[in-house]
C-alpha cells in the first residue's frame, strides 16, 4: 500500500508539473484539442503508473489533477468545465453497466425485512453517522438533521456492491450475491427517491434553506465602491471589493469593507474569491474595455441579468456592442467615473441616501425595491414616493448641468 501511494505520489507530482509547464510554454489555442490533449495526457499517466507499480495509476491522476488544478494556466476553467462534463457521463454508463446485469422483477419485490432495513439505514444509521462525526463540529442542530436525512446513496454504493457480489461468487455465495446486490440498488432507489422529494421542504422547515444571493462583487475599491459597499452592508449585504490599487484595498478595509488585491481580469483570482452570498457582479472602473472584459468572465460565475458595469459617454453604436460583450450598462446620469472621483475628492459632489422621488441636484445610483433587492439604476429605471436609493447630490447644480450640457 505504502508503495503504490508513493509512487502514485511521486509519479502524478511530476506529471502534474510537467503538464503545467507544457500548456504554459505551448498553449493549445482551440480548446477542443486542448481538452482531448489533457483527457491523453491522464491516460498516460495512469498507464506508465500501473506499468510500474500495479493499481498505483488512480492515485498518480489525482496528484497529477491536484497539480493542475491549483496551477493559475489561462485555459483552465475551459479544462475544468470538460472535466465535468467528461465525469457527468461517465458516471452515467458506469450506471449503466452496473446495472445492467439487474432484473427488475427482483429489484422491484421488496420484502418487509428489506423495508425495515432501508428504513433502518436512513432514519437511524445515517442521523447517528452524521451527529457522531460533526458533535465537534460547530455545526447547530438544524443542519446536522438536515444532513441527516438528505444524503442519497449514489455510484459510491452501487461499485461497492457490484465489487462485494465478486467476492462473494468466489466463495460460492450466490444467493447472497443477489439479495446483497438488490438490496444495495434498492436502497439506492428510495434514498435518491426519497430524499430529493423531501429535501427542500425539509430545509424550509429547518430553516437552512440557503437564500437567495443578494450580494455584490464590485471591481474597484475607490472611494465611491466603498461609499456603494457601505450602504449595501447597512441593509446586512455581503459586499466584496475588487481592485489592483494596494492602497486603495488598505483604505476600504480599513471601514470594515471585505476587499482583495487582484485582477477582475484574471479567473483564477475570481476562483479564490469566496462568492456563496455573492449574486451580483458591477464593473466600476474608468476603463470600459476593463469593465467590458471583467463582465464577460464574470458571466461564468453569474447570471448574466445580473451583470452590470458602468460606461463612459460613447456614441450609441459603441453602447450597443457593450450590452453584447459586458454587462448591463448602468449610471446613466452619472458623469465620467474619473470625473466623478474628482468631484467626490473636491466635495463637490456627495454620495447620500434619498427617499422618495429624488430632487433635481441628485444622481440616483442604487434604489431598494419591494423584495428588498438591491439594483442598480439603468435608463428603464423608475423612482417613485417610496423609493430608498442612493445616489450623488451635487452641490453646484449649476456645474453639473453646464457638464451634463
């Protein structure tokens, strides 16, 4: 044992490495090719592993995967997402001929020494397995009884089976193959069954049902992004930062704003980025290409609806192409970013709270609607009496309107 995962260590650590390197220093372009190059490359590995050390091929591909995996190569999220999908199918012929050799007349009879045991498997040894290993977990009771009874056996159960029904043809045992093997896939049935009926109300019941994702990711930490994130935190959001700007992270941390030092432009920076309340995405920066571009890698982790990002003033045909390439464009009275920030440095201009219909000095930015949604204002926008928003009052109307002009 200590051989195979040594080797199998040993053997995907330097394969891992090696196929890092080479898709660094000779990219593979056309990401079909570069997929299958990969998917060839695995293969390898596990076949000269097994040529040295017998079964130690399994072990080598998952060092050789965590490598990878970890590696910061710009093609990766293409090669995860084939990965997936390359591990959705074939689980699903490994279903397949599992089962196969099946008969459903015996699979369908269940007996009531087979009802008490399912029975048995999932009231009680499920909840005991679950509460014993997380009794130090920190984790309250209505997510262990959630856990308890929301855990469907799946492939794991069934390859268990099948490789017990071959050990036991080899001592002779052929009734219990086939009570063992049915038994197995009828647990199976009515966990996957079951529990995918019951394990949302249960969760609603429990109270564990996660919400809704109402944060923000916003990309840039000036000032006007932490004046946006501190009024979103008030309404308990989660709000993360975005920015190269070391200083300007130093500052936003320094009022209780989460904020990282990275590149929105760069996946795997997004990949670190802890995104479970995050929902929303605002590219606010003075750059359009960099907003454009942030919004379209932000389209993988997002729905696109709710992707916005802000622009300067282009002639329409330009915007068009934005609302293709980026984001939903927002803002629209508001002036240049970089104009902005000057004018927010000069006090000039005042990011504050509105309610109701905004006055005449005010550019209305973010409004809170009905469901208590966050949302930014976009040209189709309407604010009315009831309206919380946050915007810009501008001191010197006279100067905002001779810019506007």
């Amino acid at each position: 044992l200590l051989e195979i995962f040594g080797l199998g260590a040993v053997v995907g650590a330097f394969s891992g490495f090696l196929l890092t390197l080479i898709l660094r220093r000779f990219p593979i372009k056309h990401p079909g090719f570069r997929n299958l190059a990969v998917l060839a490359f695995a293969l390898l590995i596990f076949e000269v592993s097994n040529i040295i050390i017998s079964d130690s091929g399994l072990l080598a591909v998952v060092f050789a995967g965590l490598i990878l995996g970890n590696s910061n190569i710009p093609e990766l999220f293409e090669i995860k997402q084939f990965k997936e999908t390359m591990t959705r199918t074939m689980i699903a012929f490994l279903f397949m001929l599992l089962s196969a050799k099946l008969e459903w007349g015996l699979l369908t009879q269940f007996s009531l020494g087979n009802f008490l045991l399912i029975g048995a498997v999932i009231f009680l040894v499920r909840p005991l397995v679950i509460f014993l290993s997380l009794r130090k977990a920190g984790i309250n009771f209505r997510a262990k009884a959630f856990l308890s009874l929301s855990a469907p056996r799946g492939i794991v159960a069934a390859s268990m089976a099948s490789l017990l029904t071959v050990v036991f043809a080899k001592q002779g045992e052929s009734q219990l193959i086939k009570d063992f093997e049915i038994l197995s896939y009828q647990l199976i049935f009515a966990t996957v069954f079951l529990q995918a009926l019951w394990s949302r109300p249960l969760a609603r019941f429990l109270k564990v049902l996660q919400e809704e994702k109402k944060g923000y990711l916003i990309v840039g930490a000036h000032p006007l992004a932490v004046e946006i994130a501190l009024w979103m935190k008030s309404f308990n959001l989660e709000v993360l930062l975005l920015d190269r700007d070391s200083y300007d992270i130093y500052l936003a941390r320094k009022q209780g704003i989460e904020a990282y030092k990275g590149d929105a432009l760069d996946e795997f920076v997004l990949d670190q980025l802890s995104l479970e309340s995050i929902g929303h995405m605002l590219a606010l920066t003075s750059n359009d290409e960099v907003n454009t571009l942030a919004c379209q890698l932000g389209k993988r982790y997002f729905n696109p609806d709710q992707i916005y990002q802000v622009s300067k003033s282009l002639q329409e045909k330009e915007i068009s192409f934005l609302r293709e390439a980026g984001g939903q464009l927002v803002f629209p009275d508001m002036p240049p970013l970089l104009e902005t920030l000057d004018k927010i440095s000069k006090k000039e201009f005042e990011v504050a709270p509105c309610q109701g219909l905004p006055p005449e000095n005010y550019i209305p930015l973010f409004f809170k609607n009905n469901q208590g949604w966050i949302k930014p204002i976009n040209a189709q926008s309407q604010l009315n009496e009831n309206t919380l928003s946050l915007g810009i009052f501008v001191k010197s109307f006279g100067r905002r309107k001779e810019d506007t002009n």
